[in-house]
C-alpha cells in the first residue's frame, strides 16, 4: 500500500479556505475531490460551476491507473504537471505537423496505434488532439478507460470541450465549459484521481 505524502500547512491552509469559499457539497465524493484539486490549483472558485465530470469518470479512470493503464498527454507540461503518474507524450514522434492536421492530433492518432484500449487521455492544451480523439472514438478505433479534456483557449478550446460532453464519452469525461482550462486543470485533476487510486490501495 502506498501511503498518501504528508499535506504541507499551506495546501490545508489553501483547503480550508476553498471550503470557506465554493460549496462543493452537491458533488459525489471522488468527483469532489476532483473539482476541490482543480480549484486548488488554479484559485478560480468559477470551477465549482463550469466543471462537467461523468457519472463513470472517476471510477473507471481511478481503476485504470491502479491496473496500470496506460495515460497518454498532449503535451509534456501536462506530464511535467504529474510527475507521480507515469504518463506517454508522442507529440517528440511528430516533428512536423501533417497537411490539414496539428502536431497535437498527429501525436494522438499515433497513440491510439498503441493504445487502443484501456488507456487514460489527457488533454490540457490542444482542442485539435481531443477533436482527433473524439472522431478517432466515432470510427471506433480507440476506447478510452477515461478521458480528462480540458484544453483551454479562444480557438477551438470550448467548442472541442462541448462536443465531448455532449457526446458519448461524456459518462468518461472531466471536462469544463469554456475557454478557461489548460495544464493547470489538466494536472491537478490527473493528480487528484492519483491520490483517489493510492487512497483505494
């Protein structure tokens, strides 16, 4: 059993006053633990509102990371966001972006070659890659164990977000509505169902 590392005074410091703060009491534990971590990490209490997390999100993301599974990003700030998690980023594989495509969704499609089952996928930074992973899922060519998708910005970011909750991967997903996102989120909610995996051991 891996026990969880001590909380340092200001993270319950920082706790503590969240709860002051959002009332995340509507949330079912784990996803609250989730949404709680998000919050913590980026100080946006807006979280509290615009976070969407599946019905089976938490359970089958928390039970693929004990079984070993797979967590492919899009980016290596994502994984250097989660250095406890072991995590794959194919985007080094992709040096140049293919006509029509991203660096983002190219380095996704190579991944799901790999992992077509089974695995984690988190995207904190490119709407294109959870674009990919969506139509790669709708030609039934990957089947995610769960999928965090939080990409942020003004292009893309909000509209790829929306269409994973609205499609059928939302009972899988982590996501938020918006712009707002990025590697931040990404990260803390990765490391919050990491901590929910070493808590279940």
């Amino acid at each position: 059993m891996t026990g969880r590392l001590p909380i340092h005074p200001i993270e319950r410091e920082s706790y503590r006053i969240l709860a002051e703060r959002a009332d995340l009491s509507s949330w079912p534990p784990g996803a609250r633990d989730v949404v709680a971590r998000i919050i913590h990490s980026t100080a946006d209490l807006s979280f509290a509102d615009t976070t969407r997390i599946g019905d089976e999100a938490v359970d089958r993301a928390v039970a693929a990371l004990a079984a070993g599974a797979p967590v492919v990003v899009d980016a290596a700030m994502v994984a250097a966001g989660t250095p406890r998690v072991p995590t794959s980023c194919l985007l080094d594989e992709v040096p140049t972006a293919p006509p029509g495509s991203t660096r983002s969704a190219a380095a996704f499609e190579l991944a799901v070659g790999r992992h077509p089952t089974g695995a984690v996928w988190v995207v904190g930074n490119a709407p294109t890659a959870l674009f990919a992973l969506l139509d790669l899922h709708a030609r039934e060519l990957v089947d995610p164990a769960a999928v965090i998708g939080v990409p942020v910005g003004f292009v893309g970011a909000a509209e790829s977000k929306q269409a994973l909750w609205d499609g059928p991967l939302a009972p899988l997903a982590v996501t938020c509505l918006g712009e707002r996102g990025g590697t931040p989120v990404a990260a803390s909610a990765l490391n919050a169902l990491w901590s929910l995996k070493e808590s279940s051991c």
